[in-house]
C-alpha cells in the first residue's frame, strides 16, 4: 500500500475501492491514475468492460486491443470522450502520439493512424469516460478509506479478465489487506 504523502505524485498507481466507499459509480472498482497534481486527479476504470466492441467506435484500431476488444466504462465524467491507454514494447522508441504516465504506460492520440502502431504497442484498451477528482478531494477520499492506493502490475491494465481485477489486486497483497478479495459484495447476504 503506497501513502500518497510519502510520493510526489499517484500517477501510474492504482486507487482500489475499498468496502467502505459507498458510490455506486466506484463500487468495487480499480481505477488507474493517469493524472496526480495538485489541481486534481484523473484515471480510468480498468474493470467495467461494455459489450460495446471497439470496431463499433473506432475505425482501424481493433486490431491492436486484447481480448476484450471492447470500450470500457472509464468513469463517469465525460462519457462520450475517448481515451486510450497503451503500453510501448520495450525495444521500440515513443511515438509522437504517445504520452507517458508511468514508464511504458500512457495515453495515446486517437487521432493518430493506428496502422504504423501496430509493432510499438503490447496493450491497448480504450475507455469511455474517465475519473476525476478535483483539488484536494482524492486525498481526503483516501484518508476516509474510501481507496487504497497500489502499485500496478505490467499486465492490469490490459487484463483479458477484468472482471476478476478488483479481487486479484486485493488477494496480491500481505496480511489481513489480502483477505479484502473475499468480502461479499452484499455484506447483508452473508
């Protein structure tokens, strides 16, 4: 678990919803941050695939998302926007429509051809939508234990099951923190 007073900057981590948040839009959601500065925070939500394929949307670029070549559902702001997140091979140089956040990890313009990309990228998802917190408000957030923040694995972002996302980044970690993955999502059920 990483203490955003202890970093410069949450940007490439993940924000992982813990039971106590109670808003429906996050419920049992991993968010990866794509933005943290002072003025606000931003990220998109790695775990609610649509059934919405990519060619639907995006012309040419379905060849180059995993399985599922779908959207996801970012956030709730802005949903009619567009953003995508990708991962550069290792052995190739960044293209000019690549903006890293966190390593190999970055956005990518949709308004590039995605035909030269192909050999660059070892992940793609798009995401409808996105999160967004303003000054000051994810901290306090994370202060009420509404989020834990976590490193992100190479692979998260572009799971081939990210429905099982939430509870596999929850069983990864030590101690009474991994025993999270098994808490019901109706507690009065149990």
């Amino acid at each position: 678990m990483i203490d955003y007073r202890t970093v410069a900057s949450l940007s490439g981590r993940l924000l992982v919803a813990s039971p106590v948040l109670k808003d429906p839009n996050f419920d049992r959601t991993v968010v990866l941050l794509l933005g943290h500065e002072p003025d606000g925070a931003l990220g998109v939500v790695l775990n609610r695939a649509t059934e919405m394929p990519v060619t639907d949307v995006l012309e040419g670029w379905d060849g180059l998302i995993p399985e599922p070549a779908v959207v996801f559902e970012g956030g709730p702001v802005q949903p009619e926007s567009a953003i995508a997140v990708a991962r550069l091979r290792t052995d190739v140089s960044q293209p000019d429509c690549f903006r890293t956040f966190a390593g190999r990890l970055g956005t990518l313009d949709l308004a590039a051809d995605p035909e030269p990309l192909a050999d660059s990228l070892d992940g793609l998802r798009i995401f409808a939508g996105y999160a967004g917190w303003g000054p000051g408000q994810l901290e306090n957030e994370i202060d009420e234990g509404a989020w834990l923040v976590f490193d992100v694995l190479p692979g998260d972002a572009f799971s081939p099951t990210p429905e099982e996302l939430w509870p596999m980044v929850w069983r990864r970690q030590v101690g009474l923190l991994a025993a999270v993955a098994f808490y019901p999502a109706d507690p009065g059920m149990n």
